[in-house]
C-alpha cells in the first residue's frame, strides 16, 4: 500500500486536462504539440507521453556539468523550464526561479511549506501547490502572488490546458480550477487519494486513485465516465497514446487500457510494485517503463522488447528524446539509453545523495536533482 513518504518523496505528481476557452488561451501543454524548448508540466504533455521533442546533447561527444544549483533542503521533484528559465520547488518550502544558461537565481519565493511537486507554467504564470494545502499562482517573471487556492489536502502536480488549472489532493479530490482567477470550476470526489498525475485525451481526464482505480472523468463537467479497478493502489500517472492507456500498479502489473472504454487490452507482471515516480513513456510503438530496470514493452501486443538492468535500483520515469531513453536510478545515477536496441549509449553518476525524481530535458541540457538539494545541467561543453 502506499505510504506518506513516497507520497512525499517519490510522488512529484501532475493534473492535466483540456478544458474552457480556447480561443482565448494557448494549448501550451497539450499532447502532440512540439516545446523544442520547454517542459512546461509534469511528464511533458497533457496525455503524460514522456517525450520531449529535443534536442538532446550530442551523446557522441562529451557531456559535462554546465551548471549546478544549490537549495537549502532535498528536491523531490521534477523541474520544469520555459523562455529560458527552470522552476523548481524544494522541501525547504521555497519556489525558485533559475536562468537555464548560467545556473544564477532570478528570483525564489518563500512559501513556508514543503514543495514536493512539479510546478507548471502557462501565460507567463507558475502553478504550483505546497504541503500548506494551498496552490499557487504567480508571475513567472517576477514570483508576484497572483492568486491562491485552499484545499483540504496537499496536492499533485498541477497541469494546465486551455485556461484550466487541474489538481489532484490526497483527501482523494481532484480540481479544476480557473486559471485566470483560482475559482473552482468543478470538483471530482473519491474518499481516497487522488495520489497519481492525471493525464487528459479527447476531453477525458485519468487519474488513479490509492481505492486500486483507475478514472476516467469528463473534463468539461467533472462526471465520471467509467472505472478501472486494478488489484491495489494506482499512484503512478498513466500515459494516454492513440486512444490507449498505459498505468501501472501497486499490484505488480502495468496496463493498456482502453481510453473509450475502459476494458482491458493487455497486462504485464512488473516483478514490483508500481510505484507513484514510475510513470510510463509512449514513443513509436513500444512503451518505457521505469521499475528496478527500465522495460521496453510492445503497444500492441504487451509483449517485452527488452530490459535494461540497473542492478537492481529503483529507476524513475523515463524520458524520450531523439531515439534515446533517459532515466534516473535512485542511487547517483542516470542512463542514457538506445530505445530500439536497449543498449547502453552513456552513464553518469552525480556525487553525494540519491535521486528523487525524474530528468528532464530541453535544448539539448538534461537537468536532473538529488537528496542534498542540488540542481545539475548537463550538456556539452
């Protein structure tokens, strides 16, 4: 069963859905839109793909540390980066505001609590919620207060889309709220926590929930379409390709599932538990998953491609970029690896602390955190 704490450290969850508006507000995180530049959310996308569409550094040449930034408690999130700037939160309860060239602080907000989830950006405004039960929004360029959102619960990730801020809480809700003004469009409620990062396709948004289901809810009204029931807690965040699901579970399996609905394609044992930082990657027809090993599994079929050893060590949420899977271990290291063959392609290791959370990456810098509050860039010289 999940625990607070990988709820706390594991967990740097997000809430994505299309909503209201249109017209008015760019699709900035919607699925299948191309940020060469950005990771405006958590997972990239609205539908939680994992992909970043590049560049990746040249993983033929050498790759080393361009920067690195210090906070003053563990980071057990993801960053996020838009116009040149990296966001991240830190359990020392402050959100940063860092130049993604040189590493140096534009600005930092002190919040008081706790954040241990991915901000997301849209219209030059950061959302982002702290363990003070409370959301926020502020200007991206300045770290202004704009408006604020109490819940009852502290939150996921949040996700945007079309004027619509989507959170999930750990009193088992999940919220749309107005982006311009924090005032709650709908709420959707389940007795327990809404632990996973919801993903949004075709006006539907997925979020699992610690009651061993997986959701399916419309994302104008907040109405539930159909549930999934898997045989424990769904604290990871689906990834929602071609009208398929993909989510795994604490009950030792990953899923297809699909999106009309809600039956079954295809299951496969994962030997652990699915835990809520292990969140899927969709790209060209085989799914990534990061379990104690990163697994190369078939769309279609379900069937193992291949399987990458990380000698046994928790492995977090890949990231695919140019042909090559990225992802983080909990012990000081991240892979980068050929997302046909399996292959190893580089290996890197960042001294002292463990890693919390998965990379990131954006015109060509990969940026990953650990246990000590640090923030590295890597790239090529």
């Amino acid at each position: 069963m999940i625990t607070r704490r990988d709820a706390l450290i594991l967990g740097a969850t997000g809430l994505i859905a299309p909503a209201f508006g249109a017209a008015s507000h760019p699709s900035i995180v919607n699925a299948g839109q191309e940020h060469r530049d950005s990771w405006p959310m958590f997972r990239g996308d609205s539908a939680h793909t994992g992909v970043s569409h590049g560049p990746g550094p040249d993983l033929d040449r050498d790759i080393v540390i361009k920067w690195r930034f210090q906070t003053e408690d563990a980071i057990a999130s993801s960053p996020v980066i838009a116009n040149g700037t990296v966001y991240i939160g830190g359990v020392d309860g402050t959100l940063y505001a860092i130049d993604a060239s040189s590493g140096n602080e534009r600005w930092s907000l002190h919040v008081g609590s706790p954040i241990t989830s991915s901000p997301a950006i849209a219209d030059g405004i950061v959302y982002f919620p702290s363990e003070d039960r409370t959301v926020y929004a502020v200007s991206a360029a300045s770290g202004e207060e704009r408006w604020r959102f109490k819940s009852d619960g502290w939150g996921s990730s949040p996700s945007i889309a079309d004027g619509v801020v989507y959170i999930g809480s750990m009193d088992g809700s999940l919220h749309a709220l107005d982006m311009t003004s924090g005032k709650e469009r709908w709420l959707f409620k389940r007795a327990n926590g809404a632990f996973s990062s919801p993903a949004v396709s075709q006006g539907v948004v997925y979020v699992g929930c610690s009651d061993h289901y997986l959701y399916a809810i419309n994302a104008m009204t907040g109405e539930e379409r159909w549930g999934f029931q898997t045989g424990d807690s769904v604290s990871a965040s689906a990834s929602v390709v071609d009208g398929i699901i993909y989510v795994g579970s604490y009950d030792n399996n990953l899923y297809a599932i699909d999106a009309e609905s809600g039956s079954e394609r295809w299951r496969i044992e994962t030997d652990h538990p699915v835990l809520s930082d292990s969140s899927p990657a969709v790209s060209n027809g085989i799914v990534f998953a990061g379990l104690f090993g990163l697994f190369a599994i078939d769309t279609a079929s379900g069937v193992e491609r291949w399987r990458f050893d990380t000698e046994n060590d928790q492995s977090y949420s890949p990231v695919v970029v140019d042909d090559v899977v990225y992802t983080s271990s909990r012990w000081q290291r991240f892979y980068a690896i050929d997302a046909s063959s399996g292959e190893q392609r580089r290996m890197f290791e960042i001294g002292g602390g463990y890693i919390r959370s998965s990379p990131i990456i954006a015109s060509g810098i990969i940026y990953i955190s650990n246990s000590k509050g640090t923030l590295y860039a890597y790239g090529n010289p």
